[in-house]
C-alpha cells in the first residue's frame, strides 16, 4: 500500500509541476502581449499627433 501512495503522489507532483510551468510560460506570453498593446497605444497617440500636426500646417497654407 506505502507503494501506491508514493506513486500516487509522485503522480500529482508531476502534474503541480506541468501546471506550474504552464502558468509560467502563459505568464510570459502575457508580459509579451502587454508590451505589444502598449506600444500599440503609443504609436496611435504619436499617430494622432502626426495627423494633427498635418492639419495645422495645411490650414496655414
């Protein structure tokens, strides 16, 4: 019976230890996306000035 237990818990620390690095990978992943989704905002905002920009120089034309 002591053998069964240990396979039993051997059996549930291998998959606490899968799930773990799952977490971590998809933590990462999420980092990487954050960073991207702020850069994107950044870009529209420069963006939103660049057409402003345009606009003000065209009406002073």
């Amino acid at each position: 019976m002591n053998g069964l237990w240990i396979f039993v818990i051997a059996i549930l620390g291998l998959l606490l230890g899968y799930s773990a690095g799952y977490n971590s990978k998809r933590g990462k992943l999420q980092i990487e996306v954050d960073r991207i989704d702020s850069a994107r905002r950044i870009l529209a905002e420069e963006l939103t000035v660049l057409r402003m920009s345009s606009n003000l120089l065209e009406k002073e034309k």
